[in-house]
C-alpha cells in the first residue's frame, strides 16, 4: 500500500535573508520590465529559449496533476498568415459592435483595433488550449480539475520565461478562437485558451503609458 503512491524526498536550499530578498528583487526587477507588446520585430528568436521557456510551463502545478494544457509552437509563415486572416475576421466584428461600449472605451488607451498584423510579424506565436477532458485510452473521457487555474497559471509561467530571456510577448485573446483549432488540427477535447505571439519588440516600438495599481491597492493585510 505505501509504495502505491510513492513520494520523494524534496529538499530546497534555504537561502540566506539576505539572498532571499536579492532574488525576490531580481524577479521583481525582471517582471518589472514585461510589457504587452503589439509592435514585434521580425527578427528570429533562439530556438532553446523557447523550449526552455516551454519546459517552465510545462512545470506549472495543476488540479490533480493533470496537466491540461498543449502549447501549439507556430513558426510557419504559412500557417501565421492564416490565423491572421481569421482573427482579423473576428476583431473586424468585435471592434464594429459585438464589444458593448464600455469595453471599447476601456480599451481605448490600449490603442488596439481590428488589425493584427503582429500575428505575422512575430517570428513565433505560441498558441495555448485547455483541455476540459484528457482522452484516456481507447478514447475514454479523463475529468480534469480547475482548468482555468491550471491553465493561468501555466501561461502565467510560460510569460515569466520568456521575460526572463528578453523577450517580449503579448497575450491576445481573439474572440471566438475556435478558428485556432481547426487551422492547427487540434482534437475537440483541446480548446484554445491564449494567443501568446512572442519575439523582440520592434525597432522604435512604444507601448501605453499605463501605470500598476500600487501595493497598497491590491494587498490587503490582516
Ligand atoms: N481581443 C481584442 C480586444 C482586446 C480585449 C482586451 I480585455 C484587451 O486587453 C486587449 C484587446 C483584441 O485583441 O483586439
């Protein structure tokens, strides 16, 4: 019975006061620098460092260990291009009123629209599906817990990765993406979940001047 789930030992380093606070800063200094890009330079990006930064995903907790997530690397130009036309055929009826007002005008000093050409510039996108079910052998339905989370979280990490390298990243959300599974010949139990195109920021590439909301308005201590 004990050797029906086994455990491992799990040892971590204690780090110092001292240096704890160095890394926590180093993090803090790294994600600091993270902005959503949407202005991509169409220069390759090392192969390693997306499969490193993919590896860290792949390395997020989730419900029961399940794992519920496939991270699609597209690099083909092709397949880029037709992704592209698609989402831009949904954002041309988001931007033209299926998106109430409010939310056009909380997007406003994003200075987004219907045009999405960084879906072709940027040397890689990394599209992200959530697996409501995983599928057992012989098809069987395998029930997966809190997706969502696992899921967030798992792009949360893929995110911090490739920060951490330098390189920029936007997390688009066309909507509906159900385009995405079909351009990329995915199962039905996958949904698509994040668009994350990623590469370096163009030459001359600005951003808005957007501010955080500061500790004090998102902690709350008791
Ligand atoms: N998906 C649309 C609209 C959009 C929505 C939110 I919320 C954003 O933070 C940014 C954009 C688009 O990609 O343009």
């Amino acid at each position: 019975m004990r050797d029906e789930f086994p455990t491992v030992a799990y040892v971590r380093p204690r780090y110092s006061r001292e240096e704890a606070v160095a890394r926590a800063r180093a993090f803090l200094d790294e994600a600091l620098l993270r902005r959503t890009v949407r202005d991509f330079s169409p220069d390759p990006i090392p192969d390693e460092v997306l499969t490193l930064a993919l590896a860290a995903a792949a390395a997020a907790p989730s419900g029961a260990n399940m794992q519920p997530w496939k991270f699609v690397l597209v690099r083909d130009p092709a397949i880029k291009h037709r992704i592209r036309l698609a989402a831009e055929e949904e954002e041309k009826e988001n931007y033209a009123g299926r998106m109430p007002e409010e939310w056009l005008r909380a997007l406003a000093p994003l200075q987004t629209d219907w045009r999405k050409e960084f879906l072709e510039t940027a040397p890689a996108l990394i599209v992200v599906l959530k697996e409501d079910y995983g599928l057992g052998a012989g098809g069987a339905r395998v029930t997966h817990y809190y997706v969502n989370e696992s899921v967030g979280i798992a792009c949360g990490f893929l995110l911090a990765a490739l920060n951490a390298a330098g390189l920029a990243t936007l997390t688009h959300t066309p909507s509906p993406m159900g385009f995405l599974r079909e351009i990329l010949d995915r199962p039905r139990n996958e949904k698509p979940f994040l668009l994350i195109p990623v590469g370096y920021p163009a030459e001359g590439c600005r951003v808005p001047d957007i501010r955080k909301k500061s500790l004090g308005e998102v902690v709350v201590l008791r």
